[in-house]
C-alpha cells in the first residue's frame, strides 16, 4: 500500500489536470457540466491530492503536479488576473472623477449593472438600498429581476432632479439623461434601447440571460446534458441580441453597451461571442475579486459591463448592495470621440 496509493494520488492529480486543461481550452458543451465551475476549484482538488503524496510519502512526481495546478491557478484564473490589478484606480462614491492620461484630464461616464432580486423589500426597505446605488452617481443603471414599482422607487432617488427609465418584463434601464428607442426582443432574455446622455446617443442592451443549471450532481447523465443544454440555449439568447443589435440600429455605429447579468462564467465561450467586438470593463481595468455571485460568498462571475471601442473603460470594481445577492458593477468609461 505505501508504494501504489501515492502512485495511485499523482496518476489521479495528473488525469485530472489533463481533463482540466482539455475542458476550459476547448470548452465543448458536453463538458458544461466541468467548466461551470471556476478552473481553480479543480486546481485545489488537484493541488490536494499531489500534495498528499508528497506530504505523507515524499513522492518526488508529486513537486510536478503541483507546480502545474499552481501555474494553471494564477495564470488561467479570472480571478487572479483581476486580483493582479488592486493598484488600478477604482470608482468611488460621489461624483465620477474625470481620468487623467499623459496629463490631460478627460470626463468619465460611469455604467452600473445589478441584479436586484429583492422583490419582497417593502418600499422603505427599496429606498434605503437605493440610496447605496446612488451614492455612486451612474451615468446608466442596467437592472435585472426587478419589478416596475421598485423600478420607479429606484429611479426617484437616483435621479432625482432628471432622468428616465424603461422597463421591460423584469429588466430596467435607467440614465439621469433620456431612454429613446425601444426594440423588443421575441426572447424576451434583453432589453435593447437607445439614450441620449450629454447630446450622445447609446445603444443598451439589458442582458439577462436563462437561469444557471445548478444541479450538482455530476455521477447523473441528466446534469450533464442539462448543462450542455442550457449553455446552447444561452448562446442563441446572445446571438439573437447581437442580430437585433446590428440590424436594428442606425448606421454609422453609435457606442453601444451590453450588460446584465449573462449566467455564465468568465470562461463559458458565449463571451467569445461579444468579445469579437466589444469590451469586458472588469476584464480590462477591473480590480479586488472579480465575482459577483454570491454576494455573501462570491463564487462566480456573472455580471458583465460590455462596451464598443468608442467607450474606453478606466476603472471598475464590484460594490455591495445587501438586499442583492448580487454584487454590483461599477465601471468608469471615456467616450473616444
């Protein structure tokens, strides 16, 4: 026993991280079911297992299989990638600080996106919450699972001089500017609209996206191919959108932003979809842990601020909201003219 079991230890770490490594490049949708979770929940389990034979049996194989997990933990990891940026600049509370590039300051437009889910607050309950998303003064607030009369409390106090909002289904798009407009999409999973901010007009689109499977029982066939097929059904979704997006809209190209709540993690290759031609304002200049879901234990990345070219993100971070069990995402852009 002590020769095959720390044998038997480093063979399993090495499977798994073959699988692993396999799994999140190629990222088929039979495999949903494994890369719904983040890469370095795997490199953990993989980590303890090598360690354990070099731990309790000095196995000298086992030092490679952990510098391999490690390497796969920092490098492949969404969330070490942003923790790499705690230096950047994030917004603050207040009003949206103009940024600075080579000396020259340039005005900023600041972009929040949440998924408010708590549709049981009393109206009390609703302006007190609010109040937290008005401390940061957005520019555009993009909300998900949200209800039309909590949507107008919510609207009431974070503009309350001026301002405008839409609500589709359980959708909302507000702007302190005004929202103009409106093409439906037959999915009903996003919400399209154009605003006009500052003399500017944005193309907005409101994703929410189907509902994460959360069955976790991976030894079922069933899972797996409820995986496979609810992350087909969510790339439909988004490619619906990108359609509406081009064929609906005038020409020449105004900026657009696309955010919400998409049920898929930074890996899930829907996001290759947007990321052809917009982009991920986390991903870019994003700083502090990068998940947004759950709020108590942010587990996975969900929510996304998308944006053409024309809108250069500066700073983004992820802010509390209690009543959400989501976290909120802030982000400051420059409008390239």
């Amino acid at each position: 026993m002590r020769h095959w079991l720390p044998r038997l230890l480093i063979v399993a770490s090495l499977v798994l991280h073959v699988i692993t490594v396999a799994s999140y490049v190629r990222q088929p949708d039979m495999m949903a079911a494994f890369t719904v979770y983040p890469i370095w929940m795997w490199s953990i389990l993989g980590l303890s297992l090598a360690a354990a034979a070099f731990l309790f049996w000095r196995a000298q194989l086992s030092l490679l299989m952990i510098i391999l997990w490690l390497l796969i933990a920092l490098t492949q990891s969404d969330e070490s990638h942003a923790l790499s940026n705690l230096g950047n600049e994030i917004p603050e509370p207040g009003q949206r600080a103009p940024y600075q590039i080579h000396q020259t300051e340039y005005p900023t437009i600041r972009i929040c996106t949440l998924n408010w889910g708590a549709i049981e607050l009393s109206s009390d309950d609703v302006r007190k919450q609010a109040k937290l998303i008005a401390d940061f003064e957005p520019d555009i607030l993009f909300m998900q699972e949200v209800t039309e009369w909590h949507a107008g409390i919510i609207a009431d106090i974070v503009y309350p001089r001026k301002g405008d909002f839409r609500i589709t289904g359980r959708s909302a798009i507000m702007t302190r500017g005004q929202v103009g407009e409106i093409i439906l999409n037959p999915m009903k999973h996003s919400q399209h609209a154009t605003i006009k901010l500052d003399g500017q007009a944005i193309d907005c689109v409101n994703f929410q996206l189907k509902s994460a499977i959360t069955d976790m029982r991976m030894w079922q066939p069933s899972c797996w191919k409820k995986h496979a097929a609810n992350r087909k059904t969510q790339r439909k979704q988004v490619n619906l959108s990108l359609t509406i997006l081009k064929d609906g809209y005038s020409v020449p190209r105004r900026p657009v932003v696309a955010a919400g709540d998409f049920n898929a993690p930074a890996s899930d290759p829907l996001h290759d979809l947007l990321r052809r031609n917009f982009i991920d304002s986390f991903s870019e200049v994003g700083s502090g842990w990068a998940n947004t879901w759950h709020r108590r234990i942010p587990f996975q990345r969900i929510d996304y601020i998308y944006t053409s070219p024309e809108l250069k993100p500066v700073r983004s971070c992820n802010v509390v909201i209690p009543a959400s069990d989501h976290l909120m995402v802030v982000s400051d852009f420059i409008l390239l003219r």
